[in-house]
C-alpha cells in the first residue's frame, strides 16, 4: 500500500500558493505595453519625461498610474495626451480568475496591489501630427 502523505502535502502547498498569488496578476502582470504610432513617423515619443524613442514604437508602462505623453518632431506642433488607466472589461477566462481572486482574499489584495485589474486607454495610442504654423509676423 503507497502512502498517500507526500503526494496530499503538494497538493496542499500548491494550492495555498495559487491563493497567495492573484490570478490576474499572474496572467496579466503589473505592466502593459503600448504601441505609439504617429503620421508622420518618427516623432520623439517622452512619457512623464523620459524618453522612449521614436514612432512606431512599443512602450511599457506600470498599470498603476496615468501618465501624460508628448509626440514631438520637426517642423510639427508636439500632441500632448493623457494615456489613462481604467477597468479593463471581465469575461472569458479572466471572469473565473476573478472568481478565483474573490473566495481566495490573498489573492485579490494581490491583483488590487498590481492594478492587474486595469487596462490603458488609448491603447494602441496613434496620433496624427499638424503642421507647425509659422508664427512670424510680417514686418512693419
């Protein structure tokens, strides 16, 4: 007859550690990337003041603040815009993972902790870029 102790005692640790980790976070993680597009292409792309490099490019950012970007090029007037965070909808899978954080309260101070619940909009972010006036006033 096998003893059934060793196998029953992984089980148990396994489970207890699924409930001390959020769900959502393990499939989510605490930071989301978006994609930055602009037209025309190539515009310095700065994110609450640093520097991510030029369009189209990808941006990586934690889910657990907003943050304000500026699209700059040559000879263009630079967009400003607000990349917000808000509740990203719950269905499918993510529905049962959330189901999973609510019976296991470890689990959901966790997803909460992460903001693993959140979403960015806009994402992707495309902005089209005007034309800089030239603000020269004719001489008198």
């Amino acid at each position: 007859m096998s003893d059934s102790k060793p196998l029953f005692r992984f089980v148990i640790v396994i489970a207890f550690g699924c409930c001390l980790c959020g769900c959502l976070y393990l499939k989510h993680g605490e930071t989301e990337t978006i994609n930055v597009q602009s037209e025309p292409s190539g515009a310095q792309v700065v994110v609450n003041g640093t520097p991510y490099g030029t369009t189209p490019t990808d941006v990586t950012l934690s889910r657990c603040q907003d943050y304000q970007a500026t699209l700059s090029k040559g000879g263009y007037s630079p967009a400003n815009l607000d990349i917000s965070r808000g509740t990203k909808p719950i269905e499918g899978l993510d529905s049962f993972l959330l189901f999973c954080d609510s019976v296991f309260a470890p689990a959901l101070l966790v997803d909460q902790y992460f903001c693993a619940v959140s979403q960015f909009s806009p994402n992707p972010v495309s902005v089209t870029l005007l034309p800089a006036s030239d603000e020269k006033s004719p001489g008198l």
